[in-house]
C-alpha cells in the first residue's frame, strides 16, 4: 500500500460544542491509483487532507506514504515528504509577502 491511513479521528471544539469531524478513517491507496474525495460540506474533506499533507495533526490514527509513518518524521523530512509525494492546491491561499521568486529556498 503506497498510502495508509488508519483510525485518523479529528474534532475541534470543547465541551458542548465539540464536533467530531473524523471519526476513524481507514483508507488505502495503491501507487498509481486515482482516488476521490467527496462528501458535503463541513464532512471533513479539507481536515483529511491537511493531515495527510502534514499541515494539520490527527488526534488519533497514522498515516504512512510508502511504509514511512508521518508521526516519525522530523522538521526536515517532513518538507522532504511533501516535495517527494505531494501536490498541494490550498483551497484559500494567503501569499507570505517575504518569499518572492528570488528568494532562495533551502530544498
């Protein structure tokens, strides 16, 4: 399995007003595979996906690409994970004013 994903749980809020918005997802991705992530509104589409691209933590579960689990990974392999395995169009984007084209990026 080339994507692993397994009992990812996720919710925000305390209390009352505490949502749970993953409940155990369990997913597998062959490589090469297509897949498609559907479901309305407030499901948690983009929950799922900003953990996968480890921009957002899971409460609970992993996930791993290509037998490496992203809990394992430091400050350095994680952007090395990203740029390896990931192409990420963020759905509201916000541009950092000092990172321009001639700014050099430690890759």
């Amino acid at each position: 399995m080339f994507i692993e994903i397994k009992g990812i749980k996720r919710s925000f809020g305390e209390g009352e007003s505490r949502v749970e918005v993953l409940k155990g997802i369990d997913l597998g991705i062959e490589k090469g595979e297509f897949c498609v992530l559907l479901g309305p509104s407030g499901s948690g589409k983009t929950t799922l996906l900003n953990i996968l691209g480890g921009i957002d933590s899971a409460e609970a579960g992993y996930i791993a690409i290509d037998g490496e689990k992203m809990a394992d990974m430091n400050e350095k392999a994680l952007p090395r994970y990203r740029r390896r395995h990931l192409g990420y169009v963020f759905q509201m984007y916000n541009l950092i004013p000092n990172l321009n084209t001639a700014t050099e990026l430690d890759w």
